[in-house]
C-alpha cells in the first residue's frame, strides 16, 4: 500500500523530534507542575517521533533513524511514561 500521507508529512527536518525528545529528558524540574509539562512535552515529542518512523521513506532519513536508535529512544519515552 502506498503511503497517503507521504507529502503531508508534519515536520520536514528529520532531526527534529528525536531532538525534541532528547531536550524533552534533559529538563531538570523543582516542581510538580513542571514535571508534568515535563511529561506532556516527552508525550508530545514521543508521538511526533513515532509518526515520523511511520511515514519515512527517504532513505537517508530511514537511515538516519535507525543510526539514533530512534525506536529504542521512543520505547525509552514509553518507559517513562509507563505506557
């Protein structure tokens, strides 16, 4: 089956969400509040990350992928969020 969302993809640069989910983690927090942006943020950024391995077919973006262990990196974000 062909992809149809193909050309509707979210975010074009393929570094984004694994960054965004990396800068997500770093995020030291003194309170409850943040910790719970905290987690929204790792939500966010971990449902971005597994929409983008989903719809990949550039090849250097697949391989990209999977030279960051971006699936390991997105079980890691599950894992943190107990999900």
């Amino acid at each position: 089956m062909k992809n149809p969302i193909i050309n509707n993809r979210i975010v074009k640069d393929k570094t984004f969400a694994i960054r965004l989910l990396g800068f997500a983690f770093d995020i030291t927090c003194s309170d409850a509040c943040s910790e719970d942006e905290k987690e929204s943020m790792i939500s966010y950024s971990s449902s971005l990350l597994k929409y983008q391995i989903e719809t990949a077919t550039d090849k250097d973006e697949i391989d990209y992928l999977i030279r960051v262990k971006a699936k390991s990196r997105l079980a890691d974000a599950r894992d943190f969020l107990n999900i």
